[in-house]
C-alpha cells in the first residue's frame, strides 16, 4: 500500500509542486467547482493523499488556506463529497504537526464537529473519524469541541466516541 504509493507519487516530485504554490490553489479552485461533483469528489481525494504524502511538510500558510476549503465541502449537497471531505480532514489532523496552532485547530473542529449530527448515518460516522484522528493529535481543542457540540447534537452516540479516545489516552 505506502510504499506503492511513494512509488507512483515521489514524495520529492509533489513537495517541489507545493513548494512552487501551484498545486494546492490549484486544487482549492477545483474543490469549488459548481457543476461538476466528480471534480468536487476527485479533488477531496487528491487533496487527503496529498495530505498524507506530504503534509508534513506544509506550511502553516498552507494548512491555513486547506482547512477552510475543506469545511465549505461539508455544506456540499451529495453526501458522498461530504464523505469525502471527512476523510481529507482525517488526513489533515493525521499530517499536521503537534505544535500546530491550537487556535487554528479550534476553528477547523468547531466548523467541522457540527457535521457529526449530519442527517446522513455514513456523514456522521466519517466525522467522528475525523475527529478520533483530531482527537490523537490535539487532545484539548478536541475535548474543547466535542464539550461545545454536546450541548446543541441530537444524540451524543459519536461525540461519546470521541470522548471515550480522549479517557483512554488520559487526555
């Protein structure tokens, strides 16, 4: 699986793309598309693996311009772009740094967790693996967000989850 991956896609050759700053507006532009879901839904998926290839090495400038795009793509009308909006963010909290900022965070769980009370079962349950994910990285602003989203969520089921990584880590 990865090392197939690192073959098909060099992690040097797409830095040299990102640190041109040519692929991630690119990819921006594309998640924006208005007609074309499939485009919507490719660039998701191009965006969680670049994510997972290199986001590590992104600059904060960079994750500050992905985050917001990503939460207008959980506004998306077909839950499958929503889904896959999730798993782009999973990849975001999986690559980011832990000294990334917690304020920036905050701001990415508190526009995101609202998501985990999506009408849409496969919706719900794709962001509360984002946020098991956000969970690992950044233990506060997770606990932060989930405290926050239990007062105003239907049912707490997927916020308990959350929780409950958070108990067993001691965080």
């Amino acid at each position: 699986g990865k090392m197939l991956a690192r073959r098909l896609c060099p992690r040097k050759a797409l830095l040299e793309c990102v640190h041109k700053a040519e692929l991630i507006p690119m990819l921006m532009g594309t998640l924006e598309e208005d007609y074309y879901a499939d485009t919507r839904a490719a660039s998701c998926h191009a965006l969680q693996h670049l994510l997972l290839t290199a986001g590590d090495k992104l600059t904060d400038e960079q994750r500050r311009a992905v985050y917001p795009n990503l939460l207008k793509r959980m506004d998306d009308s077909r839950n499958e772009i929503r889904i896959a909006a999730c798993s782009a963010v999973a990849a975001f909290f999986e690559a980011m740094p832990d000294s990334y900022d917690e304020t920036n965070t905050g701001y990415l769980l508190k526009g995101f967790v609202v998501h985990m009370d999506d009408p849409d079962a496969q919706v719900q349950e794709a962001v509360c693996a984002a946020c098991v994910a956000a969970a690992r990285k950044k233990p506060e602003a997770t606990r932060e967000a989930m405290d926050a989203a239990r007062a105003t969520h239907r049912h707490p089921r997927y916020i308990d989850r959350v929780v409950a990584v958070l108990d067993q880590a001691g965080r």
